[in-house]
DNA sequence: AAGTGGTCTAGACCACGTT
DNA sequence: ACGTGGTCTAGACCACTTC
C-alpha cells in the first residue's frame, strides 16, 4: 500500500495517497470536482500518465468518479469495494487440506421455474438442463448445487459427463468468456436442501446464486447451498 | 471489454484478449510461464508498456500469476474474482427508496471477548469501546450493528457522537486508510439480535463481519446483522 | 467546438527475487 | 549476477462528452 520509495520521482502511489488524503480531510469534498489530470501532474511534479495511473486506481476502488470531459470527481456515494474470490468448490476443499468428493444427484431436462426464468431472463416453462449434485469434504456433505443449463447456448454440451466432473468445472473450462451477475443471502434449509445436507435441524444456509451470460444469453444458473458454518472470506 | 478500434495500433486490450484467447484454447495452460513482456511486444507489435497494461488486467483478475524475475504464468487455481460493493448502509437504503433511521442502543466500553480478539490480533480481555446499534428503513429493523473499535488507535474518537451518526460512517470519514478483511456468512438469529430485529420466530440472518487495520494495528471490528431477506448483489 | 480523460510510444532506470 | 516485471517521462493523438 505504501509508496516503494523511488530515488525522487514522485510515484503514483504518493500521488494516490495525497488525493486520498485531501478527500479524507474534506479539502475535495463528496461530489465535487478536483483539478484536471494536467494540473494535478503540474502540482506533483509528474507525467499527466502517473496522475492518470493515481486517479484511474482510485476511481476503481470507487472512490472518484471520472469521466471525459465532465472530469473527476470525488464519489457522491463512496463504497468500498472489495474483490471477492470464488474459487472451484473442488479447489476450496483441496486448498483447506480435505478430500473432495461428488455425488450427482439428478439430471434432466425440465420445465423453468418462474424464480429462476426470471434471473436467466427466459421465458418460464421453457425446457433447460437442470442437474442437482452434491459437492463432499471428507465424505461429508459441503455444498449442494442446483443448476440450470440453457443447452442451447452451449455447443457441445451434450459431450459432457457431469457424472465426472461438476458442471462447474466443465462450464469453467469450455465456455470460453462470460459476464454475469451473483447474489449471496441466507436462508433456512428447506425440507429437501437440509436432506441432501444431513442436516440433524433446521440450519441457516449461505446461499451463493450466479447467473452466467454471454452476449445477453443466459448459460447457466446455479445455486449453491453451503453446509452450516460456511464463510467467505475478503481482502478490502 | 471489447477493444475501441483504435486507428491502427494495437491497444491492450486486444492484447488482453489474445491472451485470454490463448489460455482459454489451452495453448497456455495453468501454471505453465507465457512469455516475458518484451517477447510479446514484439509479438504485438506494441510498446512493451502496452502488454504490461494488459498482463496486470489479467493478473489483477486473478487469470495470470506475475513475479518479478520469475514471470508471468497462467494462474494454476483461475479463480473467479468479483468486485463487491459495500455501501454505507444508510446509502444503500436510501438508494432504494427507503427513508434511514439510525438508533443507538448500546454504547461503553468493554472487555473483548475472545471471538472478537482473535479477529482483531489483539489480547482477550483488552478494554475496547463497544458498540451497538440498529440501522432502520422505513422505521422497519434493517441491521444491527455490534461494533468494537480499538480508540488507542483513533485519536478524535471521543470527540464523535454516536447516537447521531452511525460510528461506520464517522470511521469512514475520519479514518484516513485502512486494509482489512470482510467475512460473510449465514446464521440463525440469537435471541438477542431477534429480539432487536423483531423477528417473531427463528430466522436465517445474512451476516456481515468486517475488521479494518491501519499499518497492523485492528482499528475496528464490526458485525452487522441483516434482516431477513437481504441479498448481496455483484457483477462479474 | 473544445476540454478532459484514455491510451500508445520509445527509452530509461529501478526493485525484486531467482539463480 | 541478472532477468523480469514495475514504473516514470515527454510527447502525441484519440475518443467521449459536455458546452
């Protein structure tokens, strides 16, 4: 985070620090605009491009707002925002020293439900993949996923074996760039998620729910269900 | 994402994407070393600066793993990395149409409970100000906050009144910079944090939990409690 | 039309970490 | 030691957006 102490060019990172500073102490205030790249690389001493390296890290860390020629601004709402690391359930398990395991529950093809139309953007009823499989730690239950695989996007589904490998992994390495959306929440274990989790009582559940598109067409949409105790962890 | 069709030179985002091209084909496969910058300008036919703006993308993407004398290899574990954010919470209801309530509930100082100290790197027991405190929306309990903050290192934090504004928010604008770590996770309402949030039987809270450190030191431990039904929402 | 951020180049030096 | 990424500079042109 700090500044690696170069000969005596300033650095962007001093650069960063400094704006930082003058938005913390309330001298640039929420909203408002602050000089230009160019002026900003005159005050410091530096190229415009070491200003631009300053004010474009900040602005992804969400705390300027910039734009061409309306300029930057300090963020009206200034969010944190963390990165947030979702790693292959396999991997998650593997890195934490247990033994992965998969069990899949069910494939088919069924009618979507109107829950799940409406996060893929499809029409309900429409008939897509739908697999239900359990990921296991140890031979303990760990997550329980429930997908939905819009078959028609995906030339060459019909060669996979989810029996194998998890339709994650397989989706992770054949679908070849995809943008979209996730949700976490909690929720109670209903009647057959706290089954297939061995679940002893009524448990509150991390929930993970992503939806995978590429160019406007939803891929896949997948719930995952994590044992009790489950956390996810961040670095700000 | 796609590149703006520059007049003729090669932007880095093309080669960004020729290089995604390349490990999503396998051509490039996990863990294997890509060449080094100044080979792939010369592929590129670009400034070297320019597949540097590229390979950090990447990398900061979690697609690429870089080292400096040791290169540039493909990410052995490609996870997927998502950008959070984390509104102030009075934002995030207002953003929604909500009118913010703030209630101070508790506030004095405390010994730290063991659960606490271990997240902040600090001794049990050690005297931190506690407190807690409900945010509203619409007059309804949205989430109760239990926060500790270590004042040896805040100097100005007795000048702060809480019970007008959330201690987040005066942190926020008070506290310089700071690193941290969030952790998420679901369970079921204790019957304090029930008894708070009105719940009328037992239900499964979204939980927020989310240490900040300046240079090492813990600056604050919060833990927020959701209300039924909140969902963190990302892109990715 | 004009101002501001976005990016590219070529060359240079440096910091880090492997060897 | 030395190879590789990290960064800075000065100048240039471009793209987007507001005026």
């Amino acid at each position: 985070m700090n500044p690696p102490a170069r000969s005596s060019q300033t650095s962007w990172q001093t650069v960063r620090d400094t704006v930082l500073a003058r938005i913390r102490s309330g001298e640039w205030k929420p909203g408002e605009p602050i000089p230009n790249e160019a002026d900003l690389a005159r005050q410091f001493s530096c190229a415009r491009v070491t200003v631009n390296r300053a004010l474009r890290a900040l602005a992804e860390e969400g705390l300027l707002e910039r734009r061409r020629k309306a300029g930057t601004r300090v963020a009206a709402f200034p969010t944190r925002k963390a990165r947030l690391h979702i790693p292959l359930i396999r991997e998650e398990i593997e890195a934490g020293g247990g033994s992965y395991g998969y069990r899949l529950l069910s494939q088919g093809t069924a009618p979507l439900p109107a829950a799940v139309a409406r996060r893929m953007g499809l029409e309900e009823g429409a008939r897509l993949v739908h697999l239900t499989a359990l990921h296991l730690c140890a031979g303990r239950p760990y997550a329980l996923e429930d997908r939905w695989i819009n078959a028609a996007a995906i030339p060459g589904l019909a060669d996979a074996d989810f029996s194998r490998i998890s339709a994650n992994e397989w989706l992770v390495s054949n679908v070849p760039f995809s943008e979209g959306e996730i949700a976490l929440m909690a929720e109670l274990a209903g009647a057959e998620t706290a089954a297939a989790l061995e679940l002893a009582r009524p448990e509150a559940l991390f929930v993970l729910e992503r939806t995978t598109r590429r160019g406007g067409a939803a891929i896949t949409f997948v719930r995952i269900s994590y044992a009790p105790g489950y956390r996810l962890r961040m670095t700000l």
